[in-house]
C-alpha cells in the first residue's frame, strides 16, 4: 500500500507492475486476509495503525477481485484504467509531430513486441499491454532466479527504456493537467 502510493507518484510503469505482482500475490494466498497477514502483513514490521491500514488495503482489493471475477487471472479495472491512460497517452503521442523521439523510440521496440506477440500466439494484445506483460515476466524469472539469454535481456532493455520514457511522458501529462485544474 505504502509502495504502491510512491510508485504511482514516482513511476507509473512500475506502479503497474507492482500492482499485477500484488494481484498474483493475493492469488497466491487465496485472498485469504489472513495468509495475507502471515505472509505478507507481517514482514513489513508495522506499527498496530499501520497494520490495521495495511490489511484494510488488501481486503478492498480482495473484495474487488471477487466483485470482478479476476480470483484466477486477469487485473483490476483500477489496473485497467491505468493501462487504458497509458495506450491512450502512447496513441497521441505517436500521432504528435512534436514528439518525434518517443516514436523513433517506439519504432526501434517494435520489433521486439512484435516477435513476443507472434510467441504468446496473441496478436490482439496491444503493444503497451505486450510491453507490460513481458517485463512483468522477467520479474517473475529474476524472482525465480531462471537463467535469462542475452537476446532475451537486449529485448528487455529496449522495452524497459520505451516504457521509461513512455511513463515520463505520462506524469508530465499528470503535471500539466494538474496544474491547469488548480488555475
């Protein structure tokens, strides 16, 4: 929860991973809040206020998990959303003349997202979705210590730094439209 927030502020692309990480999670303990409490709550070393905080956050997301019908796989329309805003935010800038680096950035990932599409046998996911699901999975590898290839690593850094620059992009957006409600 507390990582969550920060993440969100700081860096939305890892805030979405987390947050996916945080739904497997969730599975893992069978959205029992109470494994949850042992195997997660617990570590973090929380005073009884922080706790109580803690647990609330992750009944709601289990609560939401079931509303949803996402207890086996998929993510959280609060997930969706974020994902929906970042397609969105990708679409117009390729189409904005202005933003020249971001698409000559994208075109050099493309590629690579396309040979990941073409191995999922999944030509409907989105690029940024593809982009998304394929950092997620090295998460999982480096988690599971499996030996990655270097060409696996070299697709790795070209989507880590299209999605970096992508996720600027996105909390410049954020700036700016803050700043234009406030006045």
């Amino acid at each position: 929860m507390y990582i969550a927030s920060h993440k969100r502020k700081e860096n939305i692309a890892e805030y979405l991973i987390y947050m996916w990480q945080i739904e497997d999670i969730i599975r893992a303990n069978d959205l029992d809040i109470d494994k949850i409490k042992n195997n997660v709550i617990d570590r973090y070393g929380l005073n009884d206020d922080q706790r109580k905080e803690m647990t609330g956050w992750y009944e709601s997301l289990i609560d939401m998990m079931r509303r949803e019908g996402i207890t086996k796989k998929g993510h959280l329309q609060l997930n969706r959303n974020v994902m929906s805003q970042l397609i969105e935010l990708h679409q117009a800038l390729l189409k904005d003349p202005r933003f020249a680096d971001y698409t000559s950035e994208f075109y050099k990932t493309l590629p690579y997202i396309v040979e990941l599409r073409s191995k999922a046998g999944d030509e409907a996911t989105g690029e940024i979705e593809t982009c998304f699901t394929a950092l997620y999975g090295m998460l999982m590898l480096r988690l599971k210590s499996k030996e990655i290839t270097s060409a696996t690593e070299n697709a790795m850094r070209q989507i880590s730094s299209f999605i970096a620059l992508l996720a600027r992009h996105y909390h410049v957006d954020r700036e700016e439209i803050e700043k234009a409600a406030g006045n």
